[in-house]
C-alpha cells in the first residue's frame, strides 16, 4: 500500500505527485547479484532505497524486480511497494522505456518519476532533493544528472576490424593529441537521478523528449564492473 500524500509546508504543492522508481532485475552477467551485492554490509539496492527515504519530497519508494529475493529485501529497508515483472523486460537487452511502462500500467496517478538505479549507491541527499525541486519548478521534458567526463569523448576511440584506431566523430587522429583545453568538455550521465513526466512517457512513447536537463554533479561512482565495486568498497572502508 502506498503512504499517504503529505503536506510539506508549500501552498499548492506539487510535489506530493512524485514517486522513486527503483529497477533491481536478478541476472547480471558483470557481477553476479549485482544489485544486491553488499557495500559496507548493506545491499546495493538498500542504498538507493535509504537515500529516497532520507528526502524531504519522495514519499512513495517503488522497486521493480523479477526476484522474489530481491522484492524481500526490498521491503525489508523500506520500499512502499514491489512490482514482480516478468522476464520478458528482465534481461541484459530490456530497455528502461519497457520496465518504466510496465511501472504504469500499474501506477498512473504519479505526474513525475524519480528514476533511482541501485548501480550508483552513494548519493548526497542535498544534491538529490535541489535537482527535485528544480526539475519540480521548471519546465523541462526530464533531467539527468551528469558529470564531467575525466577524458572529453572527442578524444576516444573505436577499433575498425582491422585493429585500426578510429577516432570518434568526425575528426583526424591529430586532433586527439591536440592540449585537452582547446577539446570541448564532455559529460557522462552517472545514475544519481533522472526524473521524468509520467504524461510525457504515455504520451510521446519515450522518456527524455527534447528539452532534457543536464544537472551537473560532482563525480559518481557507478558500479558497472567487479572493478568499479572493489575500488568503491575500498574507498568508504
């Protein structure tokens, strides 16, 4: 059962229309049970979940999982509820846009999605709220947080099948030795937040549109590799 809507001092509130939408499927093929791999001895998927109950506007903490491990442990640090979806949106192709319109075709009354990936586990709830109420406050199709890439992506590469390098985009090999200060700064968005318009997704079919904020953050660490956890877990101790 959902919390009850609450009053949190504004005249016309809006924000009582939010909801924290957690994505948590069981396989992971980089690390086994990655959203619930233990990080200081609590799962990942619960750092998520404490960082949305933490917030002054998110009332209503909703996980999405194919497990029924998982939807236990969820419920067990605080989800409002579960929703069991079924395999078909649960594997390593299953797209956000598929397991979000599964979300609502259950849940229809919430205008904004706080969208909360358990990958990124460390979060300031300060950060977390002022990107709420900006997205809240503005008119915006959506927001993703970003950081500053340590690398701009003009400087990347692909390798052809012939093992050649191949420079991203449209320039020469030089223009990568080229100083980093003449190279336009890039950004990664780092699974702190994304909010989207719940009229939007069921609208125009997808979730960002095109008016879709950058809100910059400091760096995130975003667990994708047994790599990335280990260098985590050792920096918080």
């Amino acid at each position: 059962m959902l919390r009850k809507n609450y009053d949190i001092g504004k005249k016309n509130n809006k924000f009582h229309s939010i909801v924290a939408f957690i994505p948590a499927r069981s396989g992971s093929k980089s690390i086994k049970n990655k959203n619930i791999r233990l990080l200081k001895g609590k799962p990942l998927l619960a750092w998520s979940i404490e960082s949305c109950i933490k917030s002054k506007f998110i009332k209503d903490i909703i996980v999405s999982t194919d497990s029924k491990k998982y939807e236990k442990i969820a419920k067990k640090y605080g989800a409002t509820s579960v929703i069991l979806r079924p395999k078909k949106i649960s594997g390593d192709k299953s797209t956000d846009l598929e397991i979000i319109n599964h979300f609502l075709t259950q849940y229809k009354d919430f205008k904004y999605i706080a969208h909360v990936r358990p990958t990124t586990p460390i979060r300031d709830i300060k950060i977390f709220d002022k990107a709420i109420n900006f997205f809240i406050r503005n008119n915006y199709s959506s927001l993703r947080t970003v950081h500053e890439m340590a690398e701009s992506a003009y400087k990347t590469f692909e390798i052809t099948k012939n093992s050649l390098l191949k420079p991203v985009g449209k320039k020469k090999l030089d223009y990568h030795s080229v100083p980093r200060q003449l190279i336009k700064k890039t950004y990664a968005a780092n699974g702190l937040l994304d909010i989207y318009r719940s009229e939007h997704i069921l609208k125009k079919k997808n979730l960002f549109g095109k008016r879709s904020y950058a809100f910059k953050t400091k760096f995130a660490h975003e667990i994708d590799s047994l790599e990335q956890f280990k260098v985590l877990k050792n920096m918080i101790g």
